[in-house]
C-alpha cells in the first residue's frame, strides 16, 4: 500500500513550483512564436524603400536562415527596370483604377490586326518588366498585350500586397478596361505564379469571362505554398504556417486559409493552359494536381521537365512557344 505525500509536503510543493514554471514557458514561447509570426507576415506583406533583397530561402546558409529568422524577409519596393520599347515593342502607358481607388500603372503594346489582347499579371515581389519576354512572344503571334502592376508595386500606389487577394481586384479593372478596348476580340489573361492565382480568384469574385487562361504555376491554397517555404528552410511548418496565415490573415482584413486558387478552378468554364515546373519546390506536382482535378475536361496541363518555380519562356523559349501556340490555335478569333 502506497502512501501519498502530504498536500502541501515538499515533494507537492516542488510539483506544483515546476509545473508553474513549465506553464510560464509554454506561454512564453506561445506569445514568441506569435509575436515572430506576426512579424514575418507584415514583411512578406510590405516591400521595404530600399536594401538589398533576401535571398530564396534554399540559397541561405545556417546563419542567415536564423537572421531571417529573427529579422523576417526584406523585400524592396517592385521597380521596373525596362520597358517594351527594350523588347522592340510600341507602347503607351496607361492608368487603370481598381474598386478601392488605388492606382494602377499599365503598358499596353499594341499589333495592328491583332488577334487579341493578353492581359499580364506578374508573380510575388515582382513587377510588369518581368512579363516583357512572354509579352515580345505573344506579340509575335500577333496579340496586343496589356502589362499590369499590381498595387504596391512597379508604377502603381501603395507599397504592400496580399500575395493575389485583392490583387484580384486589379484583374477585373484590367479586365473591363480591355473589354472596352476590345469588345468584339478574344481577352487571353495570363498569370505567373502569385497572378495566375490572382486570375483564379478574379473569376470567383469577379464572375469575370475571360476566352482563354494562361496559368503558370498557380498555387493551390495559400496555406500550401507557406508550409512549402518552411519546409524549404527545414523548419518545421505546423504550428509556423498556421500561425503566419493567421496574422497575415488579421494584417490584410481577409480569412487566408480560405484562400484557395484549386476551389476557384472549378468555376472556370473557358479553355486553360496550365504551365509548372517538374521541380518546382514552392508548388509541388501533388499540390498542382489537386487544382487540375478541378479544371474543365478542355483544360491542358504542360510540365517542363526539371524546371522549378522560375521563368519558363526565359528558361525554355521554344517548348514554352511550342505550348503556347499550339493552344491559342484553339481558341476563338472572335466573340459571338
């Protein structure tokens, strides 16, 4: 038979003194993590005036990994370096406005008897010059192309973004702006990563009806592509993306596990080249084909084999032109 020590012994009272001190470090890391949270996503959410930019994070040694770590990402304001004139393309630049009054700066390049407009929209910590060599490409094909800057960065206001949310926004202003400019012609949008998710998102919200998407490397939920860089840094992604989603999700005024590019996918009803990289880390082939499950039976899904998450017309100009061509040959010349 065992005896209990006495309710307020020594051995109770050293009990209850480690568990007090295990329960203030367990609060304690809890407010750190949050705070280091909350942290992280107002900087990949708000660009810096100036410095130089974090490295991708597979590029980082130890040490840097544990000051980015501490310090969060620094990414500079988005700037235009060059401009379709570099390209031997004619344009003018042009000022769109979206539904909340910001902004937004647009080149427009222009092919007589054109086939179409493709409307651009650039990826993450980016701005329209990185469009130009797709856009010199689809102006061979004979389309007028429509290069976007999403807020924040580039030429248009502001100096943040919500990594596609309502970038969303930016895509419908370009959207019925061209309609205006083209009423009777096909509108192609093509998106690069964090804008081809933003494209995704515009037809859910939006109910926009574009004639064809050009989608590179879209993510399939937010949630997916935050574990993804975790996992990049080899660090462990639960609770860490959660709480990252959550406090982005505070900052920006929107719920981010809910936003989900692979659930949009299911209303789009025109034709879909969907383009990824077969090693691409950000957005991996499981994860992309969870939204190819969900597009239209007309959709057509392209790998580039052992590209990652990067620049497929710059990297493989003929295969991406070979896909692209192919796919525009089916669609539509004019609208009914």
């Amino acid at each position: 038979m065992f005896l209990k020590p006495p309710a307020n012994g020594p051995l109770q009272k050293r009990w209850k003194h480690w568990l007090r001190f295990l329960a203030v470090l367990v609060l304690l890391a809890f407010v750190l993590l949050n705070a280091l949270a909350y942290m992280h996503a107002r900087a990949m959410t708000h660009f810096v005036s100036s410095g130089e930019r974090t490295e991708k994070p597979e590029a980082l040694a130890f040490s840097k990994k544990l000051q980015v770590l501490l310090e969060g990402v620094k990414i500079p304001h988005p700037i235009n370096r060059q401009t379709p004139a570099d390209f031997g393309l004619p344009f003018e630049t042009i000022t769109l406005t979206n539904l909340h009054g910001i902004r937004l700066e647009a080149w427009l390049a222009r092919q007589p008897s054109s086939k179409g407009m493709v409307l651009m929209f650039h990826g993450y910590g980016a701005s329209k010059d990185s469009l130009l060599p797709a856009a010199m490409e689809f102006g061979k094909m004979g389309y007028e192309t429509l290069l976007v800057d999403f807020y924040g960065s580039g030429g248009s206001q502001g100096n943040e973004t919500s990594i596609g949310f309502y970038e969303a926004d930016d895509v419908f202003a370009a959207f019925q702006y061209a309609r205006r400019q083209s009423p009777d012609r096909p509108l192609i949008l093509f998106g690069v990563s964090m804008g081809a998710a933003a494209i995704l998102r515009a037809v859910h919200a939006h109910q926009i009806a574009p004639d064809a998407l050009i989608l590179e490397c879209p993510f399939d939920r937010l949630l997916s592509t935050v574990r993804n860089r975790f996992r990049i840094m080899r660090l462990p992604s639960f609770p860490c993306a959660q709480l990252l989603l959550f406090w982005g999700g505070v900052q920006q005024g929107y719920n981010g596990f809910r936003y989900n590019p692979a659930d949009y996918a299911r209303e789009v009803h025109c034709p879909v080249l969907l383009l990824h990289g077969e090693k691409d880390a950000r957005v991996t082939l499981s994860q992309m084909s969870r939204l190819v499950q969900n597009l239209n039976p007309s959709s057509r899904y392209k790998v580039f084999a052992g590209l990652e998450h990067q620049s497929y017309v710059s990297a493989r100009p003929d295969e991406w032109r070979s896909y692209v061509t192919e796919f525009l040959g089916g669609v539509r010349q004019s609208r009914p």
